[in-house]
C-alpha cells in the first residue's frame, strides 16, 4: 500500500499521544518516544516490512512541540486475519486467504480482525526536575 | 537534578478510523439523496470504460448516471463517456488508486442532479484501490477472459471487498485458456457471497442482465438504507481513554 504515508500519520498520532498525555500530568520537559507497538492486519495492505523501513528512515522527521521520536524502536505485531461463520457460529483463523468454515465448510463468513493497522502503545521517557 | 520516568501508555487506535468515518458519512448521504454509488475496479484494460458505455447504450436516456473515471493521466476516458454521460475525469497524477476526497471533489464539479447512480471507474489495479473505501454502495470487480483465471488468489483483498465479479470480453472465450468456472471458484474460497456475471460490452451480451442487477440492489438501498450504511466497517465504537503505567527510570 502506502507505507509512507502510513508512517506520516502514524507519527502524528504518536506525537498526539505523547503530548495529550503529558498535559494530562502538568509535564512540560522534553518527552523521548522509547518504544512503539503497532498492530498491523494480514488483510489490511499494510507490508509491515516497507513499513518497518519507512519508520526507521522519518522517524524524527517531525520533531517538534517537544516530543521526539528519533530513538524510538517500532515493534510490529502481525494481526492475522480472524473470521466467524455465519451459519454455525464459529470463529477461525483465516490461513492463506481461504475463507472457508473448518467446521462445516460454509463460506459464508464475516471478518472480526485482521483488517487494519493499529496503533496500540508507546512507551515514552520524561525528565522530572526534583 | 532530575529524573526520569518511563510511561507505558495505551493508546489503541485505528489509523484509519478517519477515514472510514468519512466514507461511511459519504454513503449514508448518497443513499440519502437516492444517489446509488457504484466503484468499478480491474486492471488496466479489463473493460470498465467500455462497460459503462454498453450501459449507457442499454439505458439510453432513462436513467440520471454520472461517471466519476480515475486515470494518472488524460482525459481519454471523459472524452469517450462524455457523449452518454456527465462526467469529470480525475487525474491522480501518479497515484495508483481514487481517493474519497478525489471524489468528493469530482462530484462538486458535476452538474447538481438527483443522479440515481454514480458510476466511479477507478485507476486500473487490483492493489492499492481495495484499501481505499471510496464511500461505495457496492464494489464491482471486472475480470476480462484475457487476463487469466487464477486472478482472485492472487488479489484477495480486492476480491474479499467486492459484491460482484463481472467476467468480461466473453466473445474471446473460444481463443484463450480460461475458465469461467475456475475463477468463480477461486474467487468464492476468498468472498463467499460473490455474485458473477458474465458480459461481451461489444456485442451488448449480458448487459442487460447487469443492468437489472444495478436496478435491484438499488432498490434494495432505497428500501434498507441502513444495509448498505454498514458496508466498509463504520468505526462505531468509542475512543477509550488512554490507560498509563508510569515507572521511575
Ligand atoms: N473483444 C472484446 N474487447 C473488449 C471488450 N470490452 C472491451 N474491450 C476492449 O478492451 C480494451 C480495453 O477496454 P477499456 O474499456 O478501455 O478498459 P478499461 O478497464 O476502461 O481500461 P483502463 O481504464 O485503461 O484501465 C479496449 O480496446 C476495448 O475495446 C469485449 O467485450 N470484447
Ligand atoms: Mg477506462
Ligand atoms: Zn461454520
């Protein structure tokens, strides 16, 4: 898909993140994103690879407002495609694209996961003045 | 001196969740105004162009259509509807799919009918446009017998989002290896629910049949507008508050 823009929003999301918490505690020293954790989805689109090295090349690239994202480590975790059946209920891990029901072979299904790219959590460092 | 801490924040969000939002409000307004919306996509050639204007041909003046056609460049695909339709082409300028904003923006330019149907072609690819929810009543994919039947295996994602496949150029079935059935078949492990017609835009073979089919899930939109307000995943759910773990360095 569009890794580069992906990576743009993801950014500015971090950022708002980042800096919505901080207020939240009356913090206003610099703030490091350490570590993020992105879900990406089988069925999104997203190449977690093109985005792996999209991060590593802009992170940084919006440092500003006092949160700064160029140490920060993006971790991907691979969200595989999960269906429920529709007529028998059953909830299956799709495996290479087959949308078909392991219990009665139906495939008429819906998806529950799997198809989009979440942010789920960073880890930020700030310095407290004692 | 100072300090500092690490804080674990929880932030779960959903990169698109603008996005869907937008499309889903773009739907529910179509059908609001009567507007049945309608995206086309194949790769390049399959027949979109050439579909829509085997439906023109069938409709004749009957019916208030608008075409929306995505291109990265000219305006060779406006030029050939324009004697049926109103219609703006949308040059992306590189970009390999339509965006809703794109289309957004089409529309605003075109002469404000009540249009009962409004054909958008998008740029020819079988990637990037099955991410991209342009705010559609329904996804139409084109395969031309051409191409080869093991397509769907190979783009499920533009297979999983669509509700039809039109198998096209059904005249040169005698002179290439394909197999309709195989392709349904293909297309059905990934999109169980997939409808199939089969058309020759050349010879006007199947377009009636294809019209009939847009004429009733139109109908279906006008009756059950919240059927089809729920395609695309609207994000309903509400944002939940970020939770912090806080621990000193
Ligand atoms: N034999 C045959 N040729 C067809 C048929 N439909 C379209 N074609 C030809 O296929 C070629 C491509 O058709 P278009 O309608 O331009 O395809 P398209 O999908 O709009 O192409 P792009 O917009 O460039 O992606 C043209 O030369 C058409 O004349 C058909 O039913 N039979
Ligand atoms: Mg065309
Ligand atoms: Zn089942």
């Amino acid at each position: 898909m569009h890794e580069r823009s992906l990576v743009r929003l993801l950014l500015h999301q971090i950022i708002e993140a980042a800096l919505k918490n901080s207020l939240a505690q009356g913090n206003c020293s610099e703030i490091r994103v350490r570590k993020v954790v992105v879900a990406c989805g089988e069925l999104s689109g997203v190449e977690p690879e093109l985005v792996s090295l999209a991060f590593n090349e802009m992170r940084g690239s919006t440092d500003h407002s006092g949160v700064t994202t160029d140490q920060a480590e993006l971790e991907i975790r691979r969200q595989p495609i999960l269906a429920r059946c529709i007529e028998c209920g059953f909830e299956f891990k799709v495996e290479d694209f087959e949308f078909l029901c392991p219990t009665c072979r139906s495939t008429n299904n819906q998806v529950l996961a799997g198809e989009d790219f979440h942010l789920q959590t960073i880890d930020i460092e700030l310095d407290n003045r004692l | 001196m100072s300090q500092s801490t690490i804080q674990h924040i929880e932030v779960h969000t959903d990169l698109a969740e603008a996005k869907k939002r937008a499309a889903c409000e773009f739907r529910t307004s179509m059908a609001n105004q009567g507007t049945f919306v309608v995206n086309l996509v194949s790769s390049p050639g399959a027949g979109k162009t050439s579909l829509l204007e085997a439906t023109a041909k069938h409709w004749g003046a009957s019916h208030q259509c608008a075409v929306l056609v995505g291109d990265l460049a000219t305006h060779r695909d406006a030029d050939r509807l324009a004697p049926f339709f109103p219609v703006r082409q949308l040059t992306t300028g590189g970009a390999c799919h339509l965006e809703l904003e794109l289309v957004a923006r089409g529309l605003a330019e075109l002469p404000q009918l009540p249009y009962q149907y409004l054909f958008i072609e998008n740029v020819g690819n079988l990637v990037c446009p099955a991410s991209h929810d342009l705010g559609e009543h329904v996804r139409v994919v084109l395969v031309s017998t051409t191409e080869g039947d093991d397509k769907p295996g190979k783009y499920p994602k533009m297979f999983r989002t669509s509700q039809l496949l039109v198998v096209t150029k059904t005249d040169l079935l005698n002179y290439v290896p394909f197999s309709v059935d195989n392709l349904v078949q293909d297309a059905r492990r990934i999109q169980g629910s997939l409808e199939t017609i089969e058309v020759c835009s050349l010879s006007q073979f199947g377009i009636s049949i294809w019209c009939d089919w847009l004429t009733k899930q139109r109908e279906q939109m006008l009756q059950n507008q919240t059927l089809f307000a729920e395609r695309g995943n609207c994000p309903t759910q509400l944002a939940v508050p970020p939770k912090v773990t806080s621990f000193a360095r």
